[in-house]
C-alpha cells in the first residue's frame, strides 16, 4: 500500500512544470504577495524588525527564529515577514 502510494506521487510529480510541488509554489507565491504590505527594519547583520499591518515581530536569522514562534517549529513554515525579509537578498 505504502509502495503504491509512493509511486502514484512520482508519476504526479513527473507532471510538474518545475522542481517545486504547484500547491507550495502556491502558498509561497500568496505569501510573497502579502510581503509587500511589510516593512522591514535592519536592526543587526542578523535581527530585523517586522512592522505588518497588525503587527510586529522580531526576527533572528542566525537562531532562525521570529517572535511569532513559527520559525521555532520549522523553518520552512515562512510568513510573510519571513518572505519579505528573504527577498531583501544580502
């Protein structure tokens, strides 16, 4: 069963029209549109501030961790805050 299944996902993902699943491109897309509406504040190398539209929150990259607590659990959880610091480059 478990085989089985497995193969089902590899013929979809032979269908893919990139390296990425369409449904996360998906939600990676709807949060960087929602990115826009931040505005980053560079504290440090490493600490940035996030003023959204209702809130605020303290990032730390090199811990890899944000005050909403989300990058605590998984770094690949990125909100919008997190995107947008992201798409700031280096």
């Amino acid at each position: 069963m478990l085989m089985a299944r497995l193969q089902v996902n590899r013929d979809s993902a032979e269908e893919w029209d990139s390296l990425i699943c369409p449904r996360i491109m998906e939600t990676l897309k709807k949060n960087m549109k929602q990115a826009g509406e931040c505005i980053p504040m560079k504290s440090d190398d490493w600490h940035f501030q996030i003023m959204g539209p209702y809130d605020q929150h303290t990032v730390d990259i090199s811990q890899k961790s944000c005050s909403c607590r989300r990058w605590d659990l998984t770094v690949l959880r990125l909100t919008r805050e997190h995107m947008h610091i992201l798409s700031l480059g280096s």
